[in-house]
C-alpha cells in the first residue's frame, strides 16, 4: 500500500505556547524553530515535529481524566532519573501512576500528561 501521508508535526493546544516549547526543547533537546505569542514549534531531526497553538480560555486536561483524547510518550533510558530531571524542568508527577515499573505519567507546565517508559 502506498503511502498517502506523513505526520510532520504534532501541534498541542495551550494557553501559553512559549513556555511549552521552552519546557519540550529542554526535555528532548530539539531547537526551537519558531516562537510567537500565539504558536510556537521544535524540531527534531527526521521525527516529526512538535508545535503549540494558543487557545484562547484554554483549560488543561485533568489526569486521570477520561475528557483528554491523546497524550506524547517518551522513551528513557532510566525511568525515575529522568523522571527526577524533568520534574526540576517544572513537569509535576500525578498522585495516579497506573504502569507501576513500566511508566511514569508526568504532567507538563500546563497539565498536558505525557508518559515515560524504557519500551521494555
């Protein structure tokens, strides 16, 4: 099957899309490409890209929250170290971890949860 699209970019909703993109370049390590009041994007490399868009009167998504419809994962080498860094970068770690040794839920500056895991 041939293939009919590519993702190149993942754009999250926010209130405030500077300090998202603050906060993802230093956890991934990936450049700022643009950075305006109302959006905001990085660039990895080949992997498709990440960008935030202001919303106006934007509420966060709650954890566990059956209302949120997607979240990012990212892959670590040492689950609670990592965990630990990006905790002082100003993510906060949910009361509720439901994946035990295989993940840590995280939430970003604004609420977004994001998921860290070995992919062991």
């Amino acid at each position: 099957m041939s293939v009919l699209a590519q993702i190149s970019t993942v754009v999250i909703d926010c209130g405030d899309p500077v300090r998202l993109a603050e906060f993802y370049s230093k956890v991934t390590g990936w450049e700022i490409t643009y950075s305006g009041e109302d959006y905001a994007s990085l660039a990895g490399g080949e992997q498709p890209g990440l960008a935030f868009v202001r919303i106006e009167g934007y509420q966060a998504p709650g954890w566990p929250d059956d209302a949120k419809h997607a979240h990012l994962d990212f892959t670590v080498t040492d689950l609670e170290e990592a965990a630990g860094r990006i905790l002082a970068l100003g993510a906060l770690r949910p009361e509720f971890q439901p994946g035990k040794d295989q993940w840590v839920v995280l939430t970003d500056p604004e609420g977004h949860p994001f998921c860290l895991t070995t992919g062991a």
